[in-house]
C-alpha cells in the first residue's frame, strides 16, 4: 500500500525528525540582529553563515512548523548548478556577468557537500553529477541546444553520451542521447536540514518552531506568540510566500509531487544499471526528476496537478491518486523492468515561482528588509548561494556575491485570481500536449505549442 503524504519519503524514513522533540516555539516579544523567517535551506545556511563570519551577532529563525517541513524537506534530493533565470540576467546584465553567476553556482555544489563534511552531516551525499537524457527527436534537439549553451557558459567538463553510451550507463527505454555535468550530486533532503539546523545551534542560533509569523515590517517580525525586534528582517519562506501579509501574489507556489519505489533487487539494478547514482532529467517540456536513494529505491517526481487556486498550500504532503498513476507510468515508460513495481510512497510540496521565472536575493538597507527566493525548482544548492550573498549584503560587505546580477532583481507580482488559476492550468497542460504530440511525431523540432507557452508564461 502506498503512503501518501504524511509529509514525504524522506521524513518517514529519517528517525531523527521523527523522534526529536519539537524546538520549543516563540514565547513573548524578544530582540535579535537579525530575525530570519523560515527554517529551511534558505533560512538555515543564512543564520550559520551569519554566525560563522560574525559570531556575536544575535540570530534568531522563526519556523512555522517544523525546520524541513517545506520544500527542504520534500524535494527531489538534486543537489545541482541550475540556476533560474540566468538567460534572463545574461540579456539584462552582460553575459560575463551570467557566467560569473554560473561559476558561483559550480562552486556552490563543492561548496555545500564540503560543508556538510565539516560539520559531519550524514545527508546520504553522492557526487555522481547529473545526466539529462532526450527520449524523442526533439528532447534530442533540445538536448544538443542546452549541452551546447552550457559548455558556452564555461562547463568544459560536461560530457555528451549518444544513445549507445546513455543506455551503457543507465539503461533508459527510448534514450537517444545525455548530457552529464560533474556539478552535482544526491543528498537525502531532509537529512540535511536537520544537520544544518544542529550546527546552527552549535554556533548559537536561536531556533523557534512551531511559531508562524503573521506579518513582516521593518525592525519586526511578528507572530501570534510575540514579535521579534531586529535590525534586519529576512523573508525566507520560498513556495509559502505567498501565505504572508502583502505578499499573496509575489511568488506562485507551485506544486510538485514524487513517488518512491521499494527498495529495488540487486538483479533489476544489474539490467537498469545506475551505478554512478547520478540525478536523473530529461528534455520534457513537462519534466521528470528522479534520484537512485542510498538504500536502492528510485524516487522520481513531476509537476502533476502544479497550483491550488488561490495560492493555497498543503498541510500534508498528501497528492493526488491521479498524480501518482501518472509518475508511476512515467516510471515504467523510462524503465520497463519496473511493471508492477511497489510505490511505498507519495508526496508533493511547493516551490516558489516568480512571473519572469528568475531567482533573486536581496537587501534594502533603507528598511532592513531582505529575502531570497524563486528557485523554480532548483534551490537545493541555490539556497546556499543566496545565504552567503545575504551574509555579505547584512554585513555590508562588498564581494564578488554582491555584485551578482540577481541581487536586487525585481519582478512584477503575479495576476489575480482567477486568471493565475486560469493561466498556469493551460500552461501546463501545453506543456503536456506538446510532449505528447511530441512523441507521436516523432518530429525533431519542439512543438510551436510548447514555444507558445514559453513566450506567454515569461520562461524566456
């Protein structure tokens, strides 16, 4: 039987979030330098840096319910260079200042995986790079175009895998090519958090669960149990942005959902292959990842149903039946030895989307006020980035972070409802015609329907 919800995978099978008792919540109005509001990666690495470059500052993060318990918590465990928005930054700022942002990216995957090392966070990590497979003529045309672009922007180790070669390393039904970066790797999400949020404490970080905040102001965060006074007010609250005061229509929570197999055979990972557990991708325009776990299952995930009208959020993690039939077939259509395979698992959880689809970190030192955010998917590592940005920006130190072109980025707000509701529905569904139309065809150029959708969306 599949458990579905119940936050995700990774907090079932991590006993550390399931026995630890609760960090004690808010209880009257306090003082710190900086009040951070949200207890995830964004949150987290910003308060350990904060206090490993100035151990006297006062930090406080407040957490809604529980460190992890948003997208750290539930994501796909890619731990990789993207980042969002960077064609966009290389035609607003330069292309030198796009591959500058890029090669902070690189740097940040060593980055965090030397880190966890450091502090001896056990996050199940295995640098085994990401490979990006094409299943149809025009994912491979697709494919060629981003393996080109990329190697353009400075990634002279990616390598390019023809059919042959694809299938020697993971034996993927219908592969026709890959392209594999060395820039990432596989944790086990929720095992980072919690590593994180412990050294944090280390160092001295104040750690308030179970504590929402209801409005951010300057000097101030506020909760139902008292109201933090700080210099410095940072937004780290990613897909639940949205939840806060002001800012209902700033970032899109977008919904992403995956499903976890039983712990596979020896006998079905000797036909499937897999052995470097790189992360897995693919060049859909409704798009797959997926990772090989540390204890041999494969979790594998997608948009499914990808927003609740009004920019509603779950409390769970529970999907929809229709979502897990459908990740399940995809799983079987990329490995077909797998018919009939044990789903032990379902979940789904949100990420923060901007309209231009860009990242960004910033710092208003008029009023204190600062955030980071909009990953659209790819802030395993991003967090890290935008945390040791926000470090140099509430310190007032000028770096080679704070010259990045997403510092200080500014995005208009979303639509109303319902035509967000409306729009983000037909985008994807789009998306998932072109993919079908796609693969009936054969045809090696992407479906104008897909390019449609890009220009309406604002993706490029």
């Amino acid at each position: 039987m599949t458990i579905n919800g119940g936050i995700s995978f990774w907090y079932a099978t991590d006993a550390t979030t399931r026995t630890r008792p609760p960090r004690a919540p808010l209880t009257g109005d306090t003082t710190a330098d900086v009040v951070i509001v949200g207890g995830g990666y964004t949150g987290l690495w910003t308060a350990y840096y904060l206090k490993t470059s100035a151990p006297d500052l006062r930090v406080t993060v407040l957490e809604q319910k529980f460190c992890g318990y948003g997208a750290s918590g539930r994501n796909g465990g890619w731990l990789y260079n993207g980042i969002a928005g960077r064609d966009r930054y290389a035609r607003l700022h330069g292309r030198a200042a796009a591959q500058r942002l890029q090669q902070a990216m690189n740097a940040t995957v060593t980055e965090v995986i030397d880190t966890a090392a450091k502090e001896g966070i056990d996050a199940d990590v295995h640098h085994g790079g990401v490979l990006e497979v094409a299943r149809t003529p025009a994912q491979l045309t697709r494919l060629k175009a981003f393996h080109a672009a990329e190697v353009a922007f400075g990634e002279t180790d990616r390598e390019f895998h023809d059919a042959t070669a694809t299938r020697a390393r993971i034996d993927i039904a219908d592969a026709v090519g890959s392209s594999w970066t060395p820039h990432g790797a596989r944790i086990h999400p929720l095992k980072l958090v919690n590593g994180l949020a412990e050294a944090c404490e280390r160092l001295g970080v104040t750690l308030h669960e179970s504590t929402p905040v209801t409005d951010i102001a300057p000097g101030r965060a506020t909760t139902p149990y008292g109201t933090v006074r700080a210099p410095f007010v940072l937004r780290c609250t990613e897909g639940f942005t949205a939840g806060l005061k002001g800012h209902k229509r700033a970032w899109l929570p977008m919904n992403s959902s995956m499903i976890v197999t039983a712990p596979l055979p020896d006998s079905t990972w000797d036909r499937i292959g897999w052995t470097g557990a790189e992360t897995l991708g693919d060049m859909a325009h409704a798009y797959m990842y997926a990772q090989r776990t540390a204890d041999n299952r494969i979790a594998i995930g997608g948009r499914g149903v990808p927003y609740r009208y009004g920019s509603r959020t779950d409390n769970d993690g529970t999907t929809q039946p229709s979502t897990i039939t459908a990740l399940t077939r995809l799983l079987t259509a990329f490995f077909p030895v797998l018919a009939g395979v044990e789903i032990t698992h379902a979940w789904s959880g949100v990420l923060g989307v901007p309209r231009d689809w860009c990242a960004t970190v910033s710092l208003d030192r008029a009023t204190g006020l600062g955030w980071a955010g909009g990953y659209v998917g790819s802030g395993v590592a991003t967090s890290n980035l935008a945390a040791r940005t926000l470090r140099d920006l509430v310190l007032n130190d000028t770096t080679e972070l704070t010259s990045l072109p997403w510092v200080d980025h500014r995005v208009r707000r979303w639509e109303p409802e319902p035509f967000r509701w409306l729009g983000v529905q037909a985008l994807y569904a789009a998306y998932r015609e072109a993919d079908r139309r796609e693969a009936a065809t054969h045809t090696p150029t992407t479906a104008p329907l897909a390019r449609l959708a890009d220009r309406i969306s604002g993706r490029h």
